[in-house]
C-alpha cells in the first residue's frame, strides 16, 4: 500500500479554489442548491453505491480526482457505464482501523472528492475532524453508509427507493431500476427534494424518468 506522503504527491486537486460547486449529472443535478455538490460539504448517501458513483461521474468527467475508500464489493463496469472515469480515480478497497481516519483526512487534503464506505461506525471525533478537513480544504465528502456508520449529522443527506425491472415469472434478468431518489439537508439543503431516474438505465446509465415532472421540493 502506498505511503501517505506518496498518495499526497499522487495527485492535487484539479478544481480552483474559487469555484464552489463540483457538478452533478442530471437528473440529479436538480436536487441540489445551485445545480451541484458544494465544495467543503458532507454527504451522505444511505446505502446506496450507485447513488455515491453516480454523483462522482460527471465530476470526474470535468477533470477532478476522487478517492473511493473501502469499496472492495463495487463493479468497476458498471461504475463506467454510469459514466463514471475510471482514469480520475484513487480507489483504496480497505483499510486497517487503525490508520482508516489518518488516511481518509490524508485523502481530503488531496482530492476534490472522497467517498468512503466505512465497514464499522466511524469515532464521532474521527468524523468531526474529517468534515471539519472536508470544511477547511473545500473537499466533498460523501459516506456511503447508514446513520449509525456516520455519527454527525452531515450537510446533506440522500436516499433511493425503487424497484427493478426485466425479470418475468422465473425467467429474463434484472434490467433496470426505477428509483425515487431523495435528498434533505441542512442550510440550503433543508428542504426535502425529489426526483425520479432510472439508475441504472437499460444502458447501465443514470436516466431520467420521462414524465415532464419537475423535481418535487416539499417546504
């Protein structure tokens, strides 16, 4: 494994200090303040992996790194086929409990983007120096995880719910899944949001639900 001096030197962020947003695909796009991921926030996705790769995609498209911690399980075609690049990323499957929360900050120093997908509850003051990292070097933070892995309330907060497609009665195969996809917040995030998308699409892509219905914010 790679020493934390030679993951610094791996790579510097690509996005300029001024600009605050790191963008989002659509649909997704829409639930956001501001069309985007803010820089310096955290969120977290409840337990949904293609949701945390599919808010990654378009910002490794525009040329930011991302660090993906802890992601052993994860299909790297189907992370492409999301439109994820694949050349933008720092991916590190596991990690010892030991070194997990020096690493991570280690991380937050260097990328745009970090997720993290933590095995065990993360220390509440191994979080809170991480966002307040996340905070100070104008990184996004997303964890990958129920409440219970991630003891501080984080910035933002998002869910999907849904089902597949493609299966008959005990024959075809799993081909897409309509999802509802919410997010809520604090701040400007603090009203509830969502939209509706295919993810993944028959494609593999993120879609949008063709209904020529807006996102639905709920005050």
């Amino acid at each position: 494994m790679a020493t934390l001096a030679e993951l610094r030197s791996l790579v510097q962020p690509t996005t300029l200090a001024h600009e605050r947003l790191l963008p989002v695909g659509s649909p997704l796009d829409g639930l956001f303040p501001g069309g985007g991921l803010a820089r310096g926030t955290t969120v977290r996705v409840d337990e949904s992996t293609s949701l945390a790769l599919a808010l990654i995609a378009e910002a490794t498209r525009s040329g930011s790194w991302v660090a993906v911690v802890g992601t052993a399980a994860i299909g790297w075609a189907a992370a492409a086929d999301l439109g994820v690049e694949l050349r933008r990323l720092l991916v590190i499957p596991r990690l010892a409990r030991a070194t997990w929360a020096e690493v991570v900050a280690a991380l937050v120093d260097n990328m745009a983007v970090v997720v993290v997908r933590p095995a065990v509850p993360v220390p509440e003051r191994d979080a809170r120096r991480i966002a307040a990292r996340a905070r100070e070097r104008g990184a996004v933070l997303i964890v990958d995880g129920p409440a219970r892995c991630w003891p501080i309330e984080a910035d933002v907060v998002m869910g999907v719910s849904g089902h597949w497609s493609g299966l008959g009665a005990g024959h075809g195969r799993l081909q897409s899944r309509r999802v509802a996809v919410s997010l809520s917040g604090r701040r400007a995030a603090n009203r509830h949001r969502t939209v509706e998308a295919w993810l993944p699409g028959a494609d593999g892509s993120l879609r949008a639900v063709p209904t020529g219905r807006p996102v639905t914010v709920v005050r």
